[in-house]
C-alpha cells in the first residue's frame, strides 16, 4: 500500500528536523567535533536533538583481522571503556540542548523494560545500537506527544560522523526528492521522512523475524524499510565523514604499511590521512571549517535502492549466508539457493509484498 507523504507529514510543525545520535561518543566528546556538527546540521537546520550514547569504545570485528596472512590484534587497542573528557557530559547538554540525552554502557541497557535480549544472525553485534534507536523513537514520540505536533524529518547519526555540508531545511527536503522517503549511506546516516520513523527505528523490534537482518547488517534496515513499500535511495560514499580518532588512524595507517588490504585496498601515507571513511579528523586538524557547502542532491547523488539487487550482491559474496532467505522465499519461484553450482539470482522483481508475508 502507497504511503501518503503528503497526509502524514502535514501536522509536522515542531521543528524541521529531529537530529538523533546513537552509538560510542567517540570522537564526539572533543571540542571542535562538536562545533563541526553545530555549524553543519543542528544550527542550520533548526534540529532538536536526541542522543542515546555509549561511553565504550570498541573496535569492530573486522579491526582485528589478518595482517599479511595472520592474525595481529596488537595493531589496534584491545576494547575498552574510553576515558571520557572531564565534563563531557555537561558540555553536551551546553551546548546542544538536547530534548533527550542518555550516556549508558551497553551492559546497563540488558536491565530496561523493553530489552529483549541480543539479536540472531549477522545483527547480534549491533543489538545494543539498535536498542539505541529504540529508544531514541520512543523519546521522539513522547516529545511529540507533550507538543502535540510531528517533526517533518529525522536524521539518525552517528556520533563520530560528520556530514560533508551544511543541512538547511530546503536541503533536506531536496534530498528526499522527488517521492524518497529515506537516504541513508551505510550504517553512518539516514535522513527519513517522519512517516518512515517507525521502520527505521524499530529494527530491534523486527529484526528477529527479518532473513535480511539474519543474512548481512547492511541489509536489515534498508530491507525493512523496501518491503513496508518506503522508497529508498543510497547516498555516494564522501557524502559524509568519519572522524576516527587519532589512535585509531595510526593504527589503520600501520596496518596498511605492513600490507593489510581486506577492507580499505592498501591505503598508505598521505591518501590514507585524507581517506574520508578512515581518517576524516584530519578536516579537523586542518582548522577548515567542513561544512561549506550546502547539502545538495548532487552532492549526495542518491540512487535508488531495490531490495532484489542489494540481496544478490550480498549473496554474490557470502553464498552460503543466503540459505536462511531462500528459506524464506521456498515459495517463490524466482528463489534458488546460491552456493549449490547456481549462479545467484537478482530478485528485484519479486513482489515485496509477498516477500512481506513470507519474511
């Protein structure tokens, strides 16, 4: 069923956008961070902030991976809980105001009403991030309720990411046109029409019963979004910055001097300090103001998604992972299983509505 956008988002009055950050504060709790994600998004765009954020520190799975055919987790700091900067805490409430802000250890968030414990498949690293966004839905919606009137928009964010332009509220609404209601580039950002909050956010919720966030984490909220009939489109990769901390960079930097190429291709010496996923605090560094620029469509150059063509890429690469979806879609005639001596199907054309009942 076609969602009206226009119906939906009409009363939306209370601010242009909602800006919600959820995950490790990271590179968040230094000064200029701050002041970068001020001038780029919360100033120009008028947001009212909501932030769910964790005082740990952990390197991702893939952090620890092979250096030149072996394992060398001495390359990268073991997980820990990060020292945060004196006051950081009372710094953020200074300076962004937030409407809601919550800093908890992952481990204190098992003991909340609402969780249900980790999630299966490939999601069960993020489930602490995605009962974040939980969360953070459940307090734009009591904020809603207190006012009595809708956001037009959310920006979901991670504390560590920078947008590489400034968003005014008529770039927001240029990137969701013409009939998007999501742009989101990997797991960094996603810019949402309110009407599509809810399947965005709740992915903890429906997670569970999703092959897709079973088969690969990159898929499961776009996938949620597709088959509950939203329109997504992906953002080019530079549309916005990681800002790694200044460890975590030489450590990526030394990874690759000794040959480390999974991920990244063997980014070494000056390309990889300006590599915008790796090592995007050098904007920092350099004392230029990041968000020059306003947001605009070409700058993001979304293209649309389509949940056949993201699964079968997936598929392409891990054919085995893919047993639990074709499980799913048993019913389907366009369905066979990769893996077996058959090339992977692209099932674009399956009716998502279908794939709905089955998933």
């Amino acid at each position: 069923m076609a969602h009206s956008v226009a119906a939906d988002d009409a009363p939306a009055t209370l601010h242009p956008l909602a800006l919600l950050l959820a995950g490790q504060v990271r590179t968040l709790q230094e000064e200029r961070m701050r002041a970068e994600l001020l001038s780029a998004v919360v100033q120009p765009s008028n947001a009212a902030v909501f932030a769910h954020l964790s005082p740990e520190e952990s390197p991702a799975a893939w952090h620890f991976g092979p250096v030149g055919g072996r394992s060398d987790p001495s390359q990268v700091a073991p997980a820990a809980t990060a020292a945060l900067s004196a006051g950081f805490a009372a710094a953020f409430r200074r300076e962004f105001r937030p409407v809601f802000f919550e800093l908890v250890a992952d481990a204190e968030l098992q003991g909340h009403r609402r969780w249900a414990g980790e999630l299966l498949g490939s999601v069960r690293a993020q489930s602490a991030l995605y009962f974040r966004w939980l969360l953070l839905h459940d307090a734009v919606e009591r904020r809603e309720a207190a006012a009595a009137r809708r956001f037009a928009y959310v920006l979901r964010l991670r504390p560590d990411i920078l947008p590489g332009c400034a968003l005014r509220p008529p770039s927001v609404a240029q990137l969701l046109e013409p009939g998007l209601d999501a742009v989101a580039l990997s797991d960094q950002l996603v810019l949402l029409r309110r009407s599509a909050m809810r399947v965005a956010l709740c992915a903890y919720v429906a997670a569970p019963a999703s092959p897709h966030c079973r088969l690969a984490p990159e898929l499961c909220v776009d996938a949620l979004l597709l088959l509950a009939n939203f329109s997504l489109a992906r953002a080019r990769q530079g549309s916005a910055t990681l800002v790694r901390s200044e460890s975590m960079c030489q450590s990526m930097q030394r990874r690759s001097e000794l040959g480390w190429s999974r991920l990244h291709h063997n980014l070494t010496g000056a390309r990889l300090r300006r590599h915008p996923v790796l090592c995007g605090r050098a904007a920092l560094d350099t004392g230029a103001p990041r968000a020059v620029p306003e947001c605009s469509r070409s700058l993001f150059s979304p293209r649309r998604a389509h949940v056949g063509d993201e699964t079968a890429e997936i598929c392409a690469r891990t054919p085995m992972r893919c047993s639990v979806l074709c499980d799913a879609w048993r019913r389907l005639e366009a369905c066979r299983c990769p893996g077996f001596g058959r090339e992977p199907v692209k099932v674009s054309s399956v009716n998502a509505s279908a794939l709905a009942r089955l998933c």
